[in-house]
C-alpha cells in the first residue's frame, strides 16, 4: 500500500470514528432527555453504533462487502 492510500485509509477511519462518536454522544444525551438510566442508554447506544460502525467502515473505510 502507497503511502498516499495509507493516508486516505486513515482520514476515512479516523472520519467514521467520529461518526460514530457524534452519534454515541446525541444518543446519550437523548437518552438522559428523556430520563433513561444510563445503564439501558449505554446498552441503546452500543446496539446503534456497532452496526453503525462496522457498515461505515466496510463501506468507506475499507471499501470490502460486508460479510
């Protein structure tokens, strides 16, 4: 790999990383709007955000299918 894609690789993973850290914080703060726990708020973000995650990077990141 180039170093010109590596630095590209890293601009789209470090992007999709605060992605997913925006939406963890509007779902936490949403959360404790609405006065939710923040034990089943965590749990609300972590099942938004994983699969957030994980379709931002195949998409973008790594440019594979998902498996």
């Amino acid at each position: 790999m180039s170093a010109a894609a590596l630095v590209a690789r890293v601009s789209r993973y470090t992007g999709v990383g605060a992605v997913c850290a925006i939406v963890h914080n509007v779902v936490m703060i949403g959360s404790d709007f609405a006065g939710m726990h923040y034990f089943p708020a965590t749990l609300l973000s972590f099942a938004i955000v994983t699969p957030l995650g994980y379709f931002l990077h195949c998409r973008f990141t790594f440019r594979r299918p998902q498996s």
